[in-house]
C-alpha cells in the first residue's frame, strides 16, 4: 500500500530542479505530462501563459 506508483514519480533533474533560493521548479517536461496550463506564470510554462496579461501566447 505504501508503494507510490512510478508514472505518478517526480524525478530530480528531469521533472524538477531546485533554485539557488531553494524552490522546486518544474520543468517543461513535467509540465507537457501535466497536460494542462495552470496559469500560475511557471518559468518553463510550454503553453506560453503570461502571467501579466492572463492570456497565452503560444498557440503550439
């Protein structure tokens, strides 16, 4: 039961790293696995949300 299932895993280095300030950003990796934009303005967002104007920019 207390066994996580390995395609719910984040991987250090390839889903995630962490910032010299100590934060976990996500990478565009996990965000296309994701499948969906969450509109929080993440730095590796590939659904090119702008976070300012609330609108997205890429349309691929």
């Amino acid at each position: 039961m207390n066994e996580q299932n390995n395609e719910n895993k984040v991987i250090e280095g390839e889903d995630f790293y962490f910032t010299p300030e100590g934060y976990k950003c996500f990478t565009e990796k996990y965000h296309l696995n994701r499948g969906y934009c969450c509109k929080s303005g993440c730095r590796h967002c590939p659904y090119g949300f702008d976070k300012k104007t609330g609108t997205i920019k890429k349309t691929s």
